[in-house]
C-alpha cells in the first residue's frame, strides 16, 4: 500500500508526456533539449497538482481521478508464515505527493526519482494469515487504515522499439524501493469475527506495526511494480518517443 506514491508519479508523468500536441494550456511539455529538463518535469507536475484530485484538467480533457486512488488486488506472499491479498482498495490523500531529486536521462531511457507522501487514508477488503512473533493471526474481512510519512525511491528503466515505421517506448524494468514512517490498521472480522480476538489481533498488529510493515514492503514492492509496469506499457504504446519528448 505504501508505494502508491510511486505509482502516482510516473503515471502522471507518462499521462502528460502520451498526449498529443492539441496540449491543453495548464499542461507545459518539456522539451528533450531543455538544458534543465529534471526541474522542467518536476514543475509541469507541481503545476498540475490542484487539478488531479478530479481528474478534470481541462474543459475537454480529463484523466482518472487521483481522489480517492482505485486499486484492484495486491497480493503478498512470504511463504507459509505470511500471506495476504488485498483488494478493492480505494486510497485518500496521493494528490498530496511531493516529487524530488528528480534525474532523467533521455538517451538511455532512464527515470530516477524520489516521492513524499505526508499521509494516506485507505480502505478495502483483506484475506489474510500470518505469524508475527509467536501469534498467528487470520481473518477475511473489511479494512481500512492509514500510513504516515511514506517515501518511495523510484527507477524506471525504459527501451525503445520501432513499430509501423516509428520508434516507441516501452519500460523495460521498474524498481521501487519504500519506507513508511507509521502506520495503523483496522482489519474487522480477525478470528473468524470473534470480536475479543480481532480487537487483540488488531492491538497486536498496531503494537508491532514496524515488524508488520517489514513484512509487508518486500512483496508489497514485487507486486506493485509489475502492476504499474504493465499500465505503463499500455500508456507508452499511444505515442511515439517523439511525441512524448519533442525535441524543439
């Protein structure tokens, strides 16, 4: 759950480069030559920032809408002692995103950034059986919670292809490294509903969330990773390389 704001950033980033020139003016496109291409993009973003909550850039153009963010399923797996799937999540406060130490190589396709989130509220479904320290815990049910101060490091490695004639992106390998500060859960229905043993199993996980949270990142970065570079790949294949960073 951490590295939406992984997610948010490249997507938002793609969304502005694929789209053709009938650009609407809050839109800036950076140009590849720009002798301070890093801080062109990281600006083109902030500047967009109060209008992604909607979605609705424009009069005539929109993109999804960032509040509140939907996610399908993320699931976890870290053999017998930690499984977990996570859907139908629905994710409050990614428009809040802060974006730096920004560095892009255009000849090589690279996309290297780090991203802020002060606080993100979400809420879903969860399926889960894990052993933190000596008590197992399971339960299928209702969640929701939130996350503090969560940061993502993130690479984009992308390649070209050419394709009817012209020459394309595509991403080749998305690597996305992540920490959060703090986080509080409430998953419903823990122990199969007994409501002493969920609130037990909930204080416990709230007590522990650090060596939670642990647990969680690695398969939470696998998973997320893959998802947002296969929707990158859809977004790339609409626009050639050209388009998306003209060169005057």
């Amino acid at each position: 759950m951490k590295s939406f704001a992984a997610i948010l950033l490249i997507g938002v980033i793609l969304r502005i480069d694929t789209i053709d020139a009938k650009l609407p003016p809050s839109i800036h496109v950076c140009k590849r030559n720009d002798p301070d291409l890093n801080k062109c993009i990281v600006e083109s973003v902030n500047a967009l920032r109060p209008l992604l909550a909607t979605g609705k850039i424009s009069d005539d153009f929109s993109i999804p809408p960032l509040e509140p963010l939907a996610l399908s399923t993320v699931n976890m797996d870290r053999g017998s002692e930690f499984k977990a799937t996570f859907r139908e999540l629905l994710v409050s406060g990614p428009s809040k995103f802060q974006v730096d130490n920004l560095k892009v190589n255009i000849d090589k396709l690279t996309f290297d950034f780090n991203i802020y989130l002060p606080k993100l509220s979400f809420r879903g479904k969860y399926d889960l059986k894990i052993r933190l320290l000596l008590l197992n815990i399971a339960g299928v049910g209702d969640l929701k919670g939130v996350l503090e101060n969560s940061r993502a490091r993130v690479k984009l490695y992308c390649e070209r292809y050419d394709r009817d004639g012209q020459q394309y992106m595509r991403v080749k390998r998305l690597a996305v490294k992540i920490q959060i500060e703090k986080g509080q859960f409430d998953m419903k229905d823990l122990f199969n509903g007994d409501p002493v043993l969920s609130q037990v199993g909930n204080q416990f996980i709230n007590d522990n969330s650090r060596l939670f949270l642990d647990e969680l990142t690695p398969g939470l970065e696998r998973s997320l990773s893959e998802t947002f570079k296969n929707t990158a790949n859809e977004i790339l294949q609409l626009a050639t390389l050209d388009d998306m960073f003209p060169a005057a």
